[in-house]
C-alpha cells in the first residue's frame, strides 16, 4: 500500500497484508463552517450534530466503508475493546476487529494515531495516544490484545503533533522518565522553560519495549499544517480527523 497524500485523506505506507485497508482523514471536503471547517467526524466537540452526521455520510462514500465505523468516547485512558462487539459510544480509547467488515476508528487533533496489524492480515486496531494514554499503556493494552509474537505485528504512527510544538511540564517528562530511561532523549527544552516532547519517538519507545520493532509512519505535524489537519493545541476551539482501519 503506497502514500497517498490528498488533500481530503491519507494512506499509510506499510507493509500490510492486502485484504488490509487503512485511512486517516484531514479536515477537507465536508459541510462543517467556522472552526469545524470542515471534514469534522467528531459528535462530541460542540459542532452541529447533523452536520457531523451529513460529513460522516461523505466519508462512507467515499471510502465505500462495509458498514459505520465504531465511533468511541475516547476518555484518554488504556481500554480496547472488540469492534464487533459493542456499541458506538462505548468509552475506550482503541479498539480491534478479527474478522472482515468491522471498521475500527478513533478520532484525533494533536494526539497519535496508531495502526496495528498482523503479519497474517488476520486482525487490526487503532488506538488514540495522547500522552496520558501513553502514559497508561494504551499500546501494550492492544500488543496483548493480539497475543503474538512481537515480530507478527506491523504498527503505523499517523498524524499528531509534532516535536517542536508539543511543549509539556516537568510533570509529563518525570512520568515518561519513570516508564524507561531512554525516553530522556525524547524531550528538549522549550524556549519557555518547559519540555519540548516527541510524541513518536515516545510511542515508538514504548513498542520496542515490548518486542515490537515493525514501525512505519510519524512526521506529519497537526500543529504546523493548518490546512489539512485539526489542533486543538493551536486553535483549542476545532473539528477532529479520523483514523479508520477495517479487513476487507
């Protein structure tokens, strides 16, 4: 699966399986105005509700989704939960899907995105990795999931905020320190006083810690690229991109 980099969505480059489709949108090409503009696919940021409901219409059609994906409440924490088995709305912060047709999405303006698949193109996920998810073991939470070798799995970091913008408190960093010493490389210090945090290099970290090193993606900053992507550190008020992945 190569890049594609349009303006409305973007594939990753990885080397999955190809019964494996994989799509993280950008904030072009739907009905939301103002600071929604305009692909918004998030039902919980003050946006008008139809309007939400009409852009996730556009997404379906375009993508020819096999069925709506499951929209979660993210709540920044480490719980998966299996697609095909609960409802839309559920809290949890990834989810994965081992049979064909069950879409897996999570929503995101500054936090990581990040794709798992395996070997065999037999099961996927996606998990919403802010820091505090991080934190919490999010991506071991969905490793475990799988309950493979570490070398079966291939993960793609997707759209986030990028280092020279994602500043932290000494808070954040000890957290991190405290997770593993190598992730002192991951932090610089801001002009302000405070951290500057690589949010890839600390997930990447993290999966390496358990075995994983099949990793693919990071760079594309939220912050930086107004016209494609959603942040809420840069605008607060703002819409959200998605990430979706689903087996054919």
């Amino acid at each position: 699966m190569s890049v594609l980099m349009s303006m409305s969505w973007i594939s990753p480059d990885w080397p999955v399986p190809r019964n494996v489709s994989a799509v993280v949108t950008t904030r072009i090409g739907g009905e939301s105005c103002d600071a929604y503009a305009s692909l918004n696919l998030s039902d919980s940021v003050g946006d008008d509700p139809a309007t939400v409901s009409a852009n996730r219409t556009i997404l379906a059609d375009w993508l020819t989704l096999p069925q709506d994906p499951l929209w979660l409440q993210q709540v920044h924490g480490n719980r998966v939960v299996n697609a095909a088995e609960v409802s839309a709305g559920v809290a949890a912060d990834a989810s994965y899907a081992d049979i064909s047709g069950i879409v897996c999405s999570v929503t995101t303006a500054d936090c990581l995105p990040v794709f798992f698949c395996d070997r065999e193109g037999s099961r996927v996920a996606v998990a919403h990795a802010g820091w505090r998810g991080l934190a919490a073991g999010v991506l071991g939470a969905v490793v475990e999931v799988f309950g493979l070798a570490p070398e079966q799995l291939y993960v793609w970091l997707g759209p986030a905020i990028g280092p020279e913008r994602f500043e932290v408190g000494e808070e954040v960093r000890s957290v991190f320190l405290k997770r593993q010493q190598s992730n002192i490389s991951a932090f610089a210090p801001s002009p302000r006083g405070r951290w500057l945090a690589d949010i890839y290099q600390l997930a990447s970290n993290d999966l390496r810690a358990m075995g994983v090193e099949n990793i693919f993606g990071g760079g594309l900053c939220t912050y930086t690229d107004a016209q494609r992507f959603y942040s809420y550190r840069r605008d607060r008020t703002t819409g959200r991109m998605a990430s979706l992945i689903w087996m054919e």
